[in-house]
C-alpha cells in the first residue's frame, strides 16, 4: 500500500510561522513603550494642552505609602491621577476612598502587575472589567484610563481597554524612580530631562514592584517637580484636567463637555 505524502513544504511552514505570527501580531503594539515609538503617538503618550501637564501615579494603592503622597500633593495644592491594581483595591478601600475624597482621580493598571509575554485576550478581558468594577464600586464612578504594568500594550490588552470603556495612556516623562539608587534630585532630574508642556509625568506611590522604599525618592521630588512647572508657567493636575484631543475631532483640546466620560 502506497505511503500517504506527509505535509507539503507550504503547510509545514506554514503550522511553524502561524504560532510566531501569533506571538508577532500580540506584542508588537508594546513598542510604544519605547520612547522614540511613543512620540509618534502623541494622544496614546499623554499629550495634552500646552499649558498643562499631567501628574500620575502607577502601583498603588498603599496603605504605608499612599498617604504620604496624599497629604504632600494637599500641601501643595495639586490633584493627580492614580493607576491603581484591581487585587490592590480591594484589599485597601478605605485608602482608594481617602484618594477619592481628597479629590484626586482614579484609573486602572490591571487586576495584577504581570508581565504579557503569552496571548491571554480572555484572562486580559476580565482582569481589565473586573479592576474597573472595583474602582467604580468603591468610588460610584467608570474610570476613563488603563496604562497597562510596564507600559507594555499588547494587543490583547489594547482590545481589554476597548471592551472595558478605557482609553489607554502612557506617557512623556518618568522619574526612573522604582530604582535602588532614586533620590529626589535623581527624580527631579529624570522627569525635568523629558518633559514638556502638555507632558504626562509617571511616578509611583509605592515600592511593592520597585525597590525597597524608593517611593520616598519620588515623594521627596514632589515639590520641585510641581514648582517648576508653575515657575514655567504650566499648570499641574489630573489627566482629566489635561485636555487629551479626542479622537476625530480634528486635534482640539477636551474641554468641559467636550472631555471623554
């Protein structure tokens, strides 16, 4: 009886080249973690109105750390933004109740703080509505945000925020402040190195996935960032305050009625 002819070389190629287009078509979108990608795409960095620059938080909350920077941004006059973990949230309301009441504003950076290295659309469908659930059963309102852990988009992730009602924002400066050698003036120095008018500054209210207590770097850089900001003439406060243009609506500023919900 004749053999049967095995795979031809077309199909072979072809069972090797779809797992890989597969692992291409998740991560590509992760490379606007890289600064000069990012810049290429300015709603998704951040970018506001010119005179404004947008301060947030990624990591908490936490009930050691986060009240520091409560009360260092009531002193200085300035609400922010704060990605919180879903799996965080839950475990301290009363410190997401406290943000929220101090009128600060909340949005999400996941259920967990992983790493997507595998395709998981259904497991990033729900770790995303289930961290929105928490914010909005906590504090009565939808957040509008998702900057995902690492700044890393996958595609997966992209299609989570869409289906969970959140816009995804990264941003234009960072602190490098989750590092071991942070201090205030290594803080100041890294955010004042990338930021402009219009900027969105990353900083992080916690050392849970950074080194031990290196958010005392970025609360001690808090006063210097803000102040010169204003002694540039920019304002400082929440991405809800920064005017990120809409999409399709021909680069205008978000404004009032006009601002995403």
């Amino acid at each position: 009886m004749p053999m049967s002819p095995g795979p031809s070389p077309a199909r072979r190629a072809a069972a090797v080249l779809t797992p890989a287009a597969v692992a291409a078509a998740h991560i590509a979108p992760a490379a606007t973690w890289l600064p000069v990608v990012r810049r290429r795409f300015p709603r998704l960095a951040g970018v506001g109105h010119p005179a404004h620059v947008a301060l947030t938080f990624d990591d908490g909350p936490d009930p050691e750390s986060t009240p520091c920077f409560l009360d260092a941004l009531e002193e200085l006059g300035v609400r922010a933004t704060f990605f919180v973990l879903g799996d965080h949230v839950v475990r301290h309301p009363s410190v997401v109740r406290e943000t929220v009441r101090r009128g600060h504003e909340l949005a999400v950076h996941g259920w967990s703080h992983d790493r997507p290295w595998l395709p998981a659309p259904a497991e990033d469908v729900r770790g995303l509505a289930r961290a929105a659930g928490a914010v909005r059963e906590l504090t009565g309102r939808h957040p509008r945000w998702y900057r995902p852990p690492y700044g890393i988009l996958t595609s997966g992730r992209w299609a989570a925020a869409r289906t969970a009602g959140l816009r995804p924002v990264l941003w234009t400066a960072w602190g490098r402040d989750w590092t071991a050698g942070a201090t205030p003036a290594s803080v100041r120095s890294a955010v004042a190195a990338g930021l402009r008018g219009g900027g969105t500054v990353l900083l992080h209210d916690t050392d849970r996935m950074s080194a031990p207590d290196c958010w005392r770097a970025a609360l001690g850089a808090l006063p210097g960032i803000v102040n010169g900001c204003r002694e540039a003439g920019l304002s400082v406060g929440p991405l809800a305050e920064h005017g990120v243009p809409r999409a399709g609506n021909g680069g205008r500023h978000a404004s009032g009625a006009d601002r995403p919900r």
